[in-house]
C-alpha cells in the first residue's frame, strides 16, 4: 500500500529557521511527544545534524517513523520527505507536519461526534479485549471518529486529529483527569489481548468511561499549543525498498534516518492497536513483508542496500547521509560491520567520512536502551556519516 501525504502549503518566503532547541518541554517542541513510538531518535540528533544546512535544503527519511527528522527539518524551516512502511508511523509523523490550533481539532471532533453515524465497533462478547479495554460509550465514540478519519483524512485538521486520537489511544491510568482513553496500558506499546484480559482481570479492572472529546482536547490543547511555523513536507506510507522517490520530483542534500535495528521486527505487532485505528485489523497484525526483512543476514544487507542506493539516485552530489544504527542484544551482531556491508553492496557513492558511537544516555534515551532486559545488555548504537560522491 502506498500513500502519500502533503499537507503544507508551499510558502511565500521559507519559514523562521529555530537556531538553537529549547528545552524539550517548551511548548514549540511538545509537538514531538504527541505519540510515543519505537526506537525513535531523540529530537535533538537530526536537529544539530540539520544545523549547518542551507536554506531550501531537502532533507529524507526513507525510515521516518513517527517524523523526528521531519519535525527537525520544519524546525530549521527546511522541507522534507519521510517515508514508513508502518501506517502507524507514518500516520504520526504526518501530523508532525500540521499546521493547526487546537481550537481546529477539538471542533472537527465534536463535529464528528455530534454528526457522524457510528463507525462499526469490534465483535465484543463480554470479558473479552474491547470491553475491557473501553467502556462501551468510549469505544462507540473511537469508533466514530476512527470511521470518520478512514474516509476523509487529508486535511491539516484531519491529520492532526488522527495524530492527536492516535496519542491517547492507550496508556496508563493517572490520577486527576485521564490522559489516555483506555484500561491501564502501556503507551508505548499495545499489549497483545491474552495478556492485556489477563492483566486486568487478575487486577480486577474495568474501563473507566472517559470522554473522547474531552480527552482529544486536552492533548490537542497541550501538544498544538505553539505549533512551528509551518514547512514544506510529504509524508509516504510505503515500502522504501520498492517506493519510486522520483515520483516526488524533489532533490535531497539531506538523508537522515534510522532504519529498524539488526533484529528488530515487531513494528506491526507492537502498535496493533494503533494499527487497527488507522484501518488495520481488530486483531494483531503479525504481518512484516513491507518491513525490512529479517529473514537473514544477507536479506537485511541486501534490502538496505538497495534502500541507499535509491537515495542516493535522488540525492545531490555532494549530499550528506547520517545514520543512527544498532542491533538487537539478542544477535550478537557488530553494528558498525553490518553496516559497512549494507553501504558496499549497495555501491553507490556514499562515501564513509566519520563513524561514532551513539550519545549516551545520560545525553538522551538511546534508541536501544528499551531492548537492554534481563542480562542482556544493550549493544552500542553507532552514528555513520557520510558523503555523496559521483
Ligand atoms: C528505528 S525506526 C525509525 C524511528 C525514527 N527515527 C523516529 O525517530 O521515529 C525504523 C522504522 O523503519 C520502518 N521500516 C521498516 N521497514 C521499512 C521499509 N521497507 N520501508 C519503509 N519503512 C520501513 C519501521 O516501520 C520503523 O518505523
């Protein structure tokens, strides 16, 4: 499946051009935690690598996830393409594009709720997932709005909403008034059902009825409070191994990305519930052929390769290329020595000029830390730069 998003206008003169990040927590930059998501990179790692880019640069992530290169770029007032084969991910990162107010998406929920006729609701007998994890009202009013964004999301508005629905889908119960829409969960990732009814029945919990609308206009209120100025920008659900980059007629001198880590292949399955919201399954999607593969080494070597080669195709000479990478603690695998093996084979002008470790943790979160369980420990994340040479 393929679809592409373009939700920004083209601008009269570029946007201001953010110089140094504020903290994390600044309203600006709340954009960011909109929804949680896998091995994302920290804001921080495309921003300072965008630092030295010129005005009009293009920048690519053809491993976008949930748009953290994308929301840099629009930081720095530059435009950019993300691409994920993970409509989850690419249904987050487009709404790292929008431009809104929250008074916009708050209204185009209450229209849906007041209007719209009720989208179908999952096969429920009592006890099972879906009546544990909402109460009955609450999944009614998802439901609605989930059918209304599976016909019409194309607008700004649209694609915030579905961000904004997709960041409180589930997550764990706090005190005062509630964040997310759910039974306890993990925001991060969608415990599978066994586990989940497990979960909350030993705990004895019922879903708790909460309030669509209230509960979107809280997060809209907190994460649209002070947008970025608004950037040129596209956002492809795509498999980067087969997507046609010319389609899109743009010129990169920027590729910044993060591909899944050596071993890693449970994007689907870990946000199967986030999955079924933007139109997958009411189950949990096992599915990963439009995932890079994981089949065997040589598979995963052979389908990076071709993904840098395809940039590079669209790139300009003289283009940058940085890469955040690492492996599962589980593979035993050098990350630095699959990765080389990833560029040779793909043979097309990237040249190596730096490889560095990761930032460490007490820098920001790195992406593997989350896999370091048990006496596993987390193998290190290496930085690749590199250039285009023709
Ligand atoms: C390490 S994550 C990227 C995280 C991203 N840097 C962020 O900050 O959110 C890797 C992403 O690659 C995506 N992916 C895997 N195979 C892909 C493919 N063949 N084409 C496009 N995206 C793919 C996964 O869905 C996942 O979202």
């Amino acid at each position: 499946m393929t679809n592409v998003i373009s939700i920004t206008r083209t601008l009269r003169k570029p946007a201001r051009r953010l110089k140094r990040l504020p903290k994390l927590t600044a309203p600006r930059l709340r954009l960011n935690g909109l929804c949680p998501y896998y091995t994302m990179f920290p804001l921080q790692f495309p921003f300072r690598t965008l630092n030295c880019a010129k005005p009009g640069q293009w920048v690519l992530d053809p491993f976008c996830g949930r748009g953290t290169t994308i929301l840099a770029a629009r930081l720095r007032g530059l435009p950019s393409v993300g691409i994920d084969s993970n409509p989850v991910a690419a249904a987050i990162a487009a709404s790292k594009l929008a431009q809104v107010r929250a008074t916009e998406v708050a209204s185009l929920a209450e229209d849906i709720l007041d209007d719209r006729q009720p989208g179908p609701v999952p096969n429920c007998p009592r006890g099972d997932f879906w009546t544990l994890c909402y109460a009955p009202e609450t999944l009614r009013e998802i439901c609605r709005v989930r059918n209304y964004l599976l016909h019409s999301c194309a607008t700004r508005v649209e694609v915030a909403l579905r961000g904004t629905m997709l960041g409180i889908l589930h997550g764990p119960l706090n005190k005062g008034e509630p964040t997310y829409i759910s039974n306890q969960m993990p925001r991060s990732y969608s415990t599978k059902p066994g586990p989940a009814v497990r979960f909350w029945k030993k705990n004895d919990m019922e879903p708790m009825r909460v309030d669509v609308l209230d509960a979107v206009r809280r997060r809209a209120e907190f994460s649209f409070a002070d947008v970025p100025p608004s950037s040129l920008g596209k956002i492809v659900t795509g498999d980067s191994r087969t997507f046609d980059l010319k389609k899109l007629s743009a010129r990169y001198s920027w590729v910044i990305t993060s591909p899944p880590y050596y071993g890693m292949r449970t994007y689907f399955p870990d946000h199967w519930l986030r999955n079924w919201f933007v139109g997958g399954p009411a189950n949990v999607d096992y599915r990963a052929d439009e995932q890079v593969s994981h089949q065997s080494e040589e598979q995963f070597i052979s389908d990076l390769a071709l993904v840098w080669k395809r940039t590079a195709e669209v790139c300009v000479p003289g283009a940058k290329f940085v890469c955040r990478f690492g492996a599962l603690p589980s593979r035993t695998k050098d990350p630095q020595t699959l990765f080389m093996r990833t560029l040779a084979e793909a043979g097309c002008g990237w040249r190596v000029t730096t490889i560095r470790k990761a930032e460490t943790s007490q820098k920001g979160r790195r992406q593997c830390d989350q896999f370091g369980t048990g006496n596993n420990k987390p193998v290190e994340e290496i930085d690749v730069y590199a250039v285009l040479e023709t």
